[in-house]
C-alpha cells in the first residue's frame, strides 16, 4: 500500500467517522454559526524594499559570464550583418554615382540586386533580433530562478514585507519615488554570489 493510499484511507475513515456516530446518536440542535476567521493582518509598520532585479541578475558573476558567452555565440552573426549592410551600401553608392551613366537596364538590375539584399537583410535582422532576445530571456530565467528563494530568505530575515522590482522605470512601474537606501540590488548581487560561485558552478557542468 502507497504512502497516498494510506493518507486517502486515514482521510476517508475521518470523514465517516462522525456519520457513523450521527446514525447512533439523536441529531443534535443546530450549532451557531461560526465567526468568520478574520483576514491575517501586519503587526508594527511595513518595511519594503526595492530591486532592480535585471541589474542584479547581470551584475551577478554567472550573469557576466552569460553575456559574454552570449556575445560570442552571436558575434560572428553580427559581423555577417554588418557586412550585408556594407554591401548594399556599395551597390546604392554604384547605382547613385551612375545614374547619369549607365543604362536603364543595368540601373534595373542593379535596383533589383539592392532590393533583394535589403529584403534578405532585414529578415536576418529580425531573426538575430529573436534570437538574442530568446537567448538573453532564457539565461534571465535560469538565474532568476535560483535567485528568487535567495531573496525570499533575505526579505524574511531582514523583516520586509515586500520587496518591489523596479527594473522598468517610470511610466512602465507604478513606484513614483522610492528611497535609495531601501534598495537592496547590491545585497542581493553578493547573496547570489556567495551561493552560487562562478567557479563552482563552471566545475558542476563540466562533470555532467
């Protein structure tokens, strides 16, 4: 027998047991009504904090090294697209300065040259957009994901009782002010590296 099905047999012999009792026993008068449990309340004043929580991921030392394997994973896309965009520069200097020279027929055949890379250039340019995006997204996350019990453990053991990202800026976020000594970026920064080293966590994927 599970360790559920044990939990689902205690449930169900809990619940029969004051059916069982009410078939033996005459029914009671109705009870009063219970008094609706009151809503948790604060006690003392409200301490909130404030993070910029995407400079805190990227201020990280795990952060860094992302970034930097993120430029290199697409640095050699980059340089494709700026040389793409050199060549159309090129072929629209070609065609200005020629205007007055050449035919009619090369001055359509060099248009549809500019007019093809521009259309291949700015789909390679919309996908390299995607891809770093999806790729900056996902080392976000993956940092995130470890900092976020961090921060919960730090707001606990310094008595907040909220702690408000404020990594959009005015008008995006709703906080119009806040005092820069509340700001715990930097707290939160050193927690993550100290419970995460680089060097560490650089040793656990090598081992996989």
């Amino acid at each position: 027998m599970t360790f559920r099905t044990l939990v689902l047999a205690g449930c169900c012999a809990t619940l029969l047991a004051p059916a069982a009792m009410a078939q033996a026993k005459p029914a009671a008068p109705p009870a009063a009504a219970a008094a609706p449990i009151a809503s948790p309340t604060v006690t003392g004043p409200s301490k909130i904090g404030f993070i910029n929580i995407q400079e805190a991921i990227a201020s990280t030392e795990e952060g860094k090294k992302m970034a930097a394997d993120l430029k290199s994973r697409f640095s050699p896309k980059q340089t494709d697209l700026e040389n793409q965009q050199k060549a159309i520069d090129v072929l629209q200097k070609r065609l200005q300065d020629g205007g007055n020279t050449m035919s009619q027929a090369a001055k359509d055949d060099l248009t549809r040259q500019i007019q093809t890379k521009q259309r291949d250039f700015q789909q390679d340019v919309q996908n390299f957009q995607s891809d770093t995006q999806s790729a900056e997204s996902d080392a976000m996350n993956t940092i995130g994901q470890k900092m976020l019990p961090l921060l919960k453990k730090y707001a606990d053991d310094h008595g907040y009782t909220a702690i408000v990202d404020i990594s959009l800026g005015w008008p995006q976020q709703s906080v119009l002010y806040f005092n820069p000594g509340t700001v715990i970026t930097g707290d939160m920064v050193k927690i993550y590296d100290q419970a995460h080293p680089l060097a560490a966590s650089s040793t656990t994927g090598g081992n996989r």
